[in-house]
C-alpha cells in the first residue's frame, strides 16, 4: 500500500490560499513553538545580522560585498571582479544551479524554509510582530471579521506602521548592496531632486516589500517563486523532505479516554495543518506548497509526547524511508550531479587562483607598418589598456627587455585608478642595427612602483640592415 492508495489526491487540483469561489484564502498560522522554531530563530538572527551587518563591513575602504549591476562592479568577500571576470561568473551561476539541484534532489526544500530571506522575515519577523499586536490565530481571524471600531483601527495603525518601517529599513539594506552603504547615505541626506533615481528607487522597493509581506505573504513562495516550481522536477522518492509518516499514522482516529485504540498513531488534531504557514495538510503528502519549515513537525511532536507515542511520526525523511524504514542513501542521479559539481568547483578554484590582480594588454596599432625615424631608428605604433582590480591607484611604467629600445608613451603618463581600466598608446624606437629579421620577438616588462606585475610578449616590425 502506498500514499497514493491511502490519500485522496484530488486536493492537488487547488491551491490551500484559493478558495472554490476563485477568491484569496486567508491563511492565518497558529503561533509555532518546539525544538525545530527555536532553532530556526537561532539560524534567523545569525542570517538577519549578516544582512544588516555586511554593508557596514569595508576592505580598503570598499564595501565587503557589493552587487552593483548598474556600474557592473561586484566586491565579493573583498575581492573586486568586473566585466572582464564574466567566465567565472558564469561558471560560478553553473555551479550554483547545478548546487541547488543537487541540494534539493537529496533536502528537498529545507533551503526554503530556513534560509530564504522571504520565509526569514515573514515567519520569524513579521508574523512574530503580528502575534505581539493581533493575537495568535483564533485572535486573527476574528478580528478581520470584527467591525472596524477603534481597536481594531489602533492595532491596524499600528501593526502596518511598523510594518513599513521595516520594509524601509530592508530597501535601505537591499540599496545599500545595489549601490553601496556611501551612497545610500547620499541619497538619505540630499532632497529628492538632486538625486531622484536613488529616491524612486528607494520608494519603490519599500513599496514592494510592505505588499509582500503585508498582503502577498506567503503567495510569493507558491506563485512567483520558481523554486517551488521545481521541486516536482527535482525531488525524488530518494530525497528528504517533511513527511507524513502514513504506514504509523494511519488510519486516522480521535482519542478516546479509556478505550483500547486500533487506529494509527495519528489522532487527527489538525494541529499540523493549524500552524503551517501556507495553509496545507502535510498528511495528504509532499505538496508544492510545502516550504519545509517543519512547523508541522514541531505541533506534531508535541501530541506525541503527551499521547506518550514516540515523536516523528511527521518527520524530515524519504517517501522510501517511510514505505520501507530503510535510511536514506546516495542515489546515482546524486552522484552525477555530485561529480560534474566537484568538477565545476575545481575549474573555479583554478580560474581564481590564476586570477591577476593587475592585467595589461599589448598590441601593436592594427593597419600600421613601421616608421622610419631620424638617426637610423624605426618605430612601432602599440595600443595597451590596463585594467586595475585593487583598491589602489597605480603608475604604471614599461621597459623593453633583452634589447636597448625606448618607449615614448604617446599622450598622459598611464595613472590608473582603483577598479578601473586605462587605455592608451606608446611609440617603441628601435636601433636597425638591433634587428635581427622582419619581425622580431620582443618583450616589455610592466612595472608598477618599482616591481615587475608582468611581462608582455609581442612583436616589432621594422626594415633589417643588410
């Protein structure tokens, strides 16, 4: 027998936060308490302060991370990558996907309900508030339903209000990422019309957290969310998830006092469906709406210990686990998925660790020949651009080694500023004399305060003595 057989499978034809009519279901949770929520507000406040915290983080007076797709500039754990690094970011956002399948093919969705910033500040920050100024769930509900009378206007007021100033207060972060902590201040500090991009932009995403998490909730994990939407293909019979253990729970009976019980362990409480966050029944089994928050686990575990019935009959494990009680083991999709990971990192971890924080580039000028020159010289025409990945203004100077040659930069000395790039051209003057053939192997060291960062090999065209 499996769940199929014993569940009714026609619930997954809807949603739990539509109704039949076609109009929003309000889900009001009951507050969760256990093992598992302690936990998770654990984990929360470590993951709100590293939020809150990294943009007041600097390296060389460079914020510690930094994701500004305006400009294209990205600091990540201090270290500067720009338009010129895309192959690893590309190979970096493989991984990632590839880390995500491979995570959820063997967790499930533990990602969701742990560490995504929606379930954080939703479950354990503003629905927390809504406790403290509504009530728990039975309070909620009645007063949504409750005639707007001046305690109701008061709680409302209230609740919204802090509502919005900490969706200010999360838009400030989020900018503060997008343009860096600096700059955010500028836009605080200077009227609206001086800097009016920043202003909407500002306005506009504290907008768009109070709906979220005001109104939209926990819609934005069920519809928008794509994740979600790849759990069905991700997740397997292998792969771990909150899950209803249906061979010890079923069939479902109240409890009776001072009767002998021939049902399964489940007494159909409901307290698992009360306290879940996107309104489901986790007996009917693994659901796209699931978040793994495993809110359920801890209402569940709770009836099992005063029933005195051992705890887990909801629990993180497989839908093999359940119908066989073996444990879970490494499928060979897993190891697939783990090896071409491995191999992804491995590249990455090259790919940095050859990562120059200085690159300069020499090329002789395309469509030109070389130039006679007074004294029984000839020149070369060369175009270089050097790109500048540190925090640091450099000078940059260039020296012929191997043969006696002079360089004549062509226009300002090459200064180059931190995290950017220069361009610029030089005339190379050579001696007939030291030329060997048609075109002759030569190179030029890069130095930068007196130590070599490079050498550049190219070629000098020019006219051999005969």
């Amino acid at each position: 027998m499996n769940e199929e057989e014993i569940v009714d499978q026609s619930f997954r034809d809807s949603i739990g936060t539509i109704k039949k009519d076609g109009k929003r279901n309000w889900i009001f949770p009951k507050r969760p308490s256990g093992w598992y929520y302690n936990a998770r507000s654990v984990v929360s406040i470590f993951l709100l302060a590293f939020l809150f915290g990294m943009p007041f983080i600097n390296v060389n007076g460079q914020p510690f991370l930094l994701f500004n797709v305006f400009e294209r500039k990205f600091i990540i754990f201090g270290i500067f990558f720009g338009p010129y690094d895309f192959h690893i970011f590309l190979l970096s956002f493989i991984a990632l996907v590839i880390f995500v399948i491979l995570f959820t093919a063997i967790y499930g969705r533990v990602f969701c309900g742990w560490v995504c910033p929606q379930t954080i500040f939703m479950e354990l920050v503003f629905r927390k508030i809504e406790y403290l100024i509504d009530g728990d769930y039975r309070d909620q509900k009645k007063l949504k339903a409750a005639p707007w009378t001046g305690s109701k206007l008061f709680k409302r007021t209230l609740k919204y209000s802090i509502f919005l100033v900490i969706s200010y207060l999360i838009a400030h972060t989020f900018m503060a990422y997008l343009v860096g902590l600096d700059e955010v201040r500028n836009i605080v500090s200077s009227p609206p019309s001086e800097r009016p991009g920043g202003f909407i932009a500002m306005n506009v995403f504290t907008g768009l957290f109070f709906f979220v998490f005001s109104w939209f909730r926990e819609q934005a994990c069920i519809i928008v969310c794509p994740y979600g939407r790849l759990q069905g293909v991700l997740l397997d019979k292998n792969s771990l998830a909150v899950t209803y253990d249906f061979i010890r729970g079923e069939p479902r009976g109240k409890l009776r006092k001072n009767e002998a019980r021939s049902e399964g362990d489940c007494v159909d409480c409901k307290l698992c469906v009360d306290v879940c966050p996107t309104g489901i029944d986790i007996r009917n089994g693994i659901q796209l709406e699931c978040v793994n928050c495993t809110a359920c686990m801890d209402a569940c575990d709770d009836v099992m210990t005063k029933i005195k019935k051992p705890k887990g009959l909801i629990r993180l494990d497989s839908l093999n686990g359940v119908e066989t009680g073996k444990k879970f083991s490494f499928s060979l999709r897993v190891g697939v998925y783990s090896t071409i990971l491995i191999i992804l990192i491995g590249v990455i971890s090259i790919l940095m660790a050859n990562r120059k924080d200085v690159e300069v580039n020499i090329l002789r000028t395309p469509g030109m020949l070389y130039q006679e020159q007074p004294h029984d010289k000839i020149s070369n025409i060369y175009n270089f651009h050097v790109i500048n990945k540190t925090f640091d203004d450099m000078k940059i100077d260039l020296k012929v080694k191997g043969m006696p040659a002079t360089i004549k930069i062509l226009g300002s000395e090459p200064k180059v500023k931190q995290l950017e790039v220069y361009e610029g051209r030089f005339m190379l003057v050579v001696d007939k004399k030291d030329l060997k053939a048609v075109n002759t192997k030569i190179e030029i060291s890069v130095v930068e305060n007196g130590k070599e960062i490079e050498t550049i090999k190219t070629s000098f065209l020019g006219k051999v003595n005969e």
